[in-house]
C-alpha cells in the first residue's frame, strides 16, 4: 500500500461519511494533500509516543494528540468548504 493510500485510509476511518468528499479533494487539492499526509505521519507518531517508556512520553503524547485534533479539524474544515464550492460532492 502506497503511503498516499494509507494516508485516505486512516481518514476513511475517521470519517467514514465523508470518504468520498475525502477521495475528491484529494485528487484535486495539494494543500489538503499535504493536510492528509501529516494526518498520517501525526497519527502514527502518536501511536509510537503511546508505546514509548520515555520520560517525555507523556508530553509528547498530549503534543501529538493536540496537533491530530487540530489536523482533523482543518481537515473537515476543508471538506467543508470544498462542498460549499461544489468540489467534493
């Protein structure tokens, strides 16, 4: 699986009602590409952050937790705006 691939994938989970919205701004928007990307790349930092035994562990955990929901809500952000402006349906 292609990392862009895996990138749609871990938001077609999130927001499984939005997954077709979600695959059209993708093939059309770079900015929300990129957006898609650090979804994944936060998401899976999160994951390790979550296993780790660090000291900072916790820290960083709550960091990336902030940042993924603040991703997420960027994300449905443009989704939105996308379907406003007829992209997406």
């Amino acid at each position: 699986m292609s990392v862009i691939q895996h990138s749609l994938f871990s938001l077609f989970e999130r927001f499984p009602e939005r997954k077709e919205a979600i695959r059209e701004l993708f093939k059309t928007n770079e900015f929300f590409k990129t957006l898609c990307e650090d979804h994944r790349r936060c998401a899976e930092a999160l994951q390790h952050w979550n296993q780790s035994a660090e000291i900072s562990a916790p820290e960083r955990r709550h960091e990336y937790q902030r940042l993924l929901k603040e991703l997420e809500e960027e994300i449905l952000q443009n989704l939105d705006e996308s379907t406003t402006y007829g992209i997406g349906k």
